[in-house]
C-alpha cells in the first residue's frame, strides 16, 4: 500500500475557471466541450494518484499540462491535501490567481 491519498480540494474560483472554459468549448463544439471535460477529470485524477510527479511551478505550485487542450491545472501540494488553486490558460499569466487560497 502506498502513502493515503491526500484529500482534493479545488478553489470555487478554479471550479469557476473549468466552467468558463467549458462554455468557452461548448460556444465553438458541443463535442470539445465535452473532451475538454473528460481531459480536465482525467488530469485531476492523474494529480491526486501522483501529486508530485508534475513540475514545480511558481509560488508553491504544480502543474499539469491537459492533453489535447491548452490548460494548466495549477495545483500546492500540502500534507494532507491537494488544492487546486487555478485551470489556466496556457498562455495567461499567473498574476490572475495568484493570491486566490490565502489562509
């Protein structure tokens, strides 16, 4: 057995970035939308099996490149969980969610 799986934690602003990306899709393809979903899950599941396979990033942070779409899943890998602070746009800049997850 390997170490216990740590707990997902996804920001409401990062669940609210999938979402925007998904309507984004979903304007231009009803099929991209949905791929770009089955991308988007198939990432999280990836990141909390491995969390820290995924090059560090940033100011704390992993990321997880989707397959097929150009996404970042932005992520910190703390003791007892993975929170997802963003799903980014490749080409955006971080500054957007930067100071999302203070404590």
């Amino acid at each position: 057995m390997g170490m216990p799986q740590r707990l997902l934690e996804i920001l409401a602003e990062a669940a609210a970035d999938a979402r925007e990306a998904e309507l984004w899709y979903e304007e231009h393809s009803a099929q991209a939308a949905t791929d770009f979903v089955i991308q988007l899950k198939r990432g999280i599941k990836k990141v909390v099996e491995a969390p820290l396979r995924w090059p560090k990033h940033k100011y704390g942070t992993r990321r997880y490149r989707l397959d097929k779409f150009p996404y970042l899943i932005v992520y910190r890998v703390h003791s007892d969980r993975i929170r997802v602070m963003a799903f980014q746009h490749a080409r955006r800049r971080e500054s957007f969610w930067r100071h999302r997850g203070k404590q």
